[in-house]
C-alpha cells in the first residue's frame, strides 16, 4: 500500500481551481477530494527513486472554504489519524476579496519536539498554531518564502547523524549535502515538522531559492564559480540543488496552464523514471541560465506578484554584470507594464533587497567598482576576496541593474492607471525593516507609493554582530562613511535617495500585507516565547502603506 512521505503542501490556488503536490512511498494513483465533489486526481512521477504527484483540483467555488482528503490508490492517507489539527482546506477567493500575503525568508529547520531551540521559537510554526486555533479567523490567502527554505550548507546536528551514517564526512562536502537523496533529506526535516505540515497543506505557497538553497553566495562572481567547478563535488551538488528544487519548489509556484505547456514536465511524468531527464536540464540551467526562467508570475485578484530569480539568472562577467540576464530582465518589464490600470498592487519578490541600508548600499557600489578594475588589477583581487568574505552580493553590487530596476518601478507607478503601491518584498539579511524611495529627480519619480519591505529570518540565528551592523548601517555616520567609499570607486550618485521608516527588527518574524482595494496595511509579527504555554506571534508593528 503507498503511504504518504511528504506533504500535502497547497500550492497554486485561484477562484476556482488549485494544486496539491505531495510524495508517496511508491508509485500509485494520487487524488484529493474535496467535501462539496470538486476533485482531482494524478499519477505519481519519479525522480531519482521518489515517486511525486502535482494534483490538480478543479470545479472549486469561488468565494469558499472547502475542506480536503487525499488519497494514495483509494486510501486515505489525509489528514493523518488522530491528527490535532483541523481539516486541511482550500479556499478559493472571490472578485473583490481583501489579499493578505504573509512573507519572510531563512528558515532553519526547527528541532525534533522536545529538544532546545537554540534560535527561538519558529515564526511558521507560530503562525500555524494561531490559525489552528482560530480556524474561522484571519489567515494568509497566500505565503511567500522568499529564498533559503533549506540549508545546502548548514545542516542541523541530527542531518550530520544522519550524513555521518551514510558516507565519511571527511571527504568534501563533509557535512553538507551531496546529492539529491541528501537533499530530500532536508524537506522532510524542514516540511514534516508536524506545525509546518498542516500550515503548508492549508495555505498556498509561492516560493523562490536564494543562495543557501544550494550554497552560501551561489553565482556570487565568476571566479567564484570557476573556483566551484574545479572541485570533485560542486557538479553533483548543483545539479542535485537545481533538481530538488524543481521538484519540491519551482512546480507548485506554475498555475495549471502553465504545467500544461511545459514539455520538461510532460517528459518527466510520461517517463517511467524522470531521472536523467531532469539531470540533463539542471545541467544545461547551470551552464546556461538563460534556457531556464525560474521567475513567475502570479494574480491575486489586482494584486499582481512578479517572484524573481536573483541568483540563477546573474550575468557575472564583470564588464557586463547583471542580475538579470537579457531575456529575465525583459520578462520582468514585460509582466510590470502589462495591462496597466488592471492592477492596484504591484509585489515584486525578490530574495535579495533592493534598499539596503545606505552604507551597505554604498560599500557594494564600491566593492563592484573594485572587481571591474576600475583601480587597477591589485584593488579587483581585493574586491573580489571581500565581495565573498562580506556577501557582497546584493543589487547594489550590480549597479546597471539597481538603476534598471530603480527605472522600471518609476515607469511601472507612474501615470494616470498606476497601480497605488509598489512594493518590494526581500529577506536574506537577518533583520526587518521599511525603507521609503525619493528620487532625486522628482519629474522622474512614479505617482504609486514605493517601499522596500525586508522580513527575515523565520527561523535562525541573528548574531550580535548582525544586530550592532545594521544599525550602525543606517545612521547618519554610517552614511558620510559609504560616501567616501563611493568617492574611492568613482561610483555614480543613485537615482533614488532613501530613508528607514521603519526598523530595524531582529527575532524570528513575519510581515503580513493586508490588501483592500488600493489600500494597503502591514504589520509585522514576531514569534516570541511565553511562560507555561506554547510560544505565539506577537505584533510588534503596523503601518497603513496607502489609504
């Protein structure tokens, strides 16, 4: 009898259908049934041994709350036996509906129950509590994981047992991953984590990698990936990264129509075993990124979401560096400028912030200046140790592409159909905060509103390092000092200006957007510990973005 190993998570969801990816033991007949008839049903795939289903379900109402069962060849093996938790549902909105999207990034996994947490209590987990006991009160329509859903490169103490007993951790990676049953190793810890399990069966996700997905800095600079691919085991390991994360990640964020008309996908589940097929477009993402899109979009009513892919699409030759190649940036403009007046929110995920604090900002604007050569072959070699050594690694390090990006948003906002916010949504940086555009040009600047909102981690360690950093980073000091960083590199003055509004925040957090017609509202909760019961999320913020 096929048993369910991983999952259900929800994933797509829209007025009147979805999508339901889960993994059996074996290979079986995969089906969800929901309480008023609607349905679906998929044969499982298989990749390297693991035997997947994307179940599309269809003839939802809009505007309803349906509970859901999943079956493996008739069996119901959802929701568990005795579980604690209530009936997993899919809701499925209706024309008008208030859109809340809960987002944040770098989740470690929590430790087996019982165990000390030595970073605190999980902002998913808390999360999943506070809608389980209040099923009928507010929750997410949508959760955005915007990179680091697993750690490639810092694997728990219970994942090096479970290394150690498979292979001699002398030999490189030691005591990271290897290869993709390595890898399908680290969501059954991150995803059976039995809060989290029920959150992501009940709340549909959108997610994209950032570099810990496969390695810390990932497509960093050239030379750092020249130095990679001369290892005996970055091959296996980005391969089995990009492979993974096709699997667990990148299908559940495509609607169904876009599964239809993709060939891999039709491959992978005619064959009987999706292996080397996969294997072979992984290898060919990895040396060609641009035969690849990660990026997506998705509609939430008129709220539109672009997720971009800000580590795999880079162009990291150093005359011409991007974060984007060619054909990610046109799609980007392409899905910002359609249909202008159709939506009211424009959301544009991406891993990596926008806005960073100003010093930071500025010592990345430098650092990229240095690796060009514009000081000569001594100060490239120097900027290119710092770059790894302080990840130097954000837009700011790719300044066409900030100046890209920072050119769009003003085009995209601007105009009698304007959307009424635009709103950049990161993590990856260990702490939150606001921050507010103002372009030094105001001719140039859009009518919407313009903010960066930074959120992470959910679950991980934030050093008193981090904290002390940050701060210092936003301070008017620390601003006249990443002036002269900029006077060094010879660095052009950035269109836009900006200022903290709000933050910084360190602990394990999430912020939620609240969208209402062209309203929008936003707070921030952090998962803090209470004596004698569970731990739960606490709001330590709110803010109206637009009335």
């Amino acid at each position: 009898m096929a048993g369910l190993r991983l999952g259900p998570l929800l994933r797509y969801a829209d007025g009147s259908s979805a999508t339901v990816w889960v993994e059996a033991s074996r290979p079986c007949a995969a089906e969800v049934r929901c309480a008023d008839g609607a349905g679906g049903e998929m044969r499982t795939f298989q990749v390297e041994g693991h035997h997947y289903a994307l179940i599309p379900v269809t003839g939802l109402t809009p505007g309803t709350s349906q509970a859901y069962e999943v079956f493996l060849d008739g069996t119901r093996v959802w929701p568990l036996p005795d579980s604690p938790f209530p009936p997993s549902v899919i809701h499925t909105p209706a024309e008008g509906d208030t859109v809340r999207v809960a987002f944040g990034s770098c989740r470690w996994a929590a430790p087996p129950a019982g165990e000390p947490d030595p970073v605190g209590p999980d902002a998913l987990d808390t999360l999943a509590s506070r809608i389980a006991a209040d099923p009928e009160g507010e929750r997410p329509d949508v959760l955005l994981l915007l990179g680091d859903q697993v750690y490639a490169d810092e694997t728990s103490p219970t994942t090096r047992r479970w290394l150690a007993a498979r292979r001699d951790l002398s030999d490189p990676p030691g005591n990271e991953v290897a290869d993709y049953e390595e890898y399908t190793h680290l969501y059954y810890e991150s995803w059976l984590d039995p809060e989290v399990r029920w959150l992501l069966s009940t709340v549909p996700s959108c997610m994209i990698f950032d570099d810990h997905d496969v390695i810390d800095d990932w497509n960093t600079s050239a030379a750092w990936v020249e130095d990679m691919r001369a290892t005996g085991w970055w091959q296996q390991r980005v391969l089995s990264g990009l492979m993974s994360y096709w699997v667990h990640q990148h299908l559940g964020n495509l609607s169904p129509a876009s599964l239809a008309a993709d060939p891999l996908y039709a491959a992978v589940r005619e064959s009987p075993d999706g292996t080397d097929l996969l294997r072979a477009f992984a290898a060919k993402a990895d040396m060609d990124p641009a035969s690849v899109r990660w990026s997506y979009r998705r509609d939430f009513g008129r709220v539109r979401l672009l997720m971009v892919d800000t580590r795999a699409a880079r162009v990291l030759d150093e005359q011409s560096r991007a974060m984007l190649d060619p054909g990610e940036a046109k799609w980007l403009r392409e899905q910002a400028l359609e249909e202008p007046g159709s939506y009211d929110h424009l959301l544009i995920g991406t891993s990596l912030p926008w806005l960073l604090p100003n010093l930071v900002h500025d010592a990345e604007a430098w650092n990229a200046a240095l690796c060009r050569g514009e000081k000569g072959a001594r100060w490239a070699r120097f900027g290119e140790d710092l770059r790894r050594r302080a990840d130097l690694e954000h837009w700011a390090a790719f300044p066409a592409s900030f100046e890209a990006l920072t050119a769009l948003i003003a085009e995209a906002g601007s105009g009698s159909r304007a959307p009424a916010t635009i709103l950049v949504l990161s993590g990856d940086v260990h702490h939150a905060y606001v921050a507010e555009p103002e372009w030094r040009t105001p001719s140039t600047g859009p009518d919407a509103r313009v903010y960066q909102l930074t959120c992470s981690p959910v679950h991980n360690s934030i050093p008193l390092s981090i904290r002390l950093g940050f701060r210092f980073g936003w301070s008017g000091v620390a601003r006249a000092i990443g002036r002269r960083f900029s006077a060094h590199g010879s660095c052009s003055v950035p269109p836009v200006d900006w200022r903290r509004t709000s933050g910084p925040w360190f602990g394990n957090q999430l912020m939620t957007l609240t969208l209402r017609g062209r309203s929008a509202l936003l707070r921030l909760d952090q998962a803090k510990e209470r004596k004698g019961a569970k731990p739960h999320l606490v709001k330590v913020a709110e803010s109206e973005l637009a009335r």
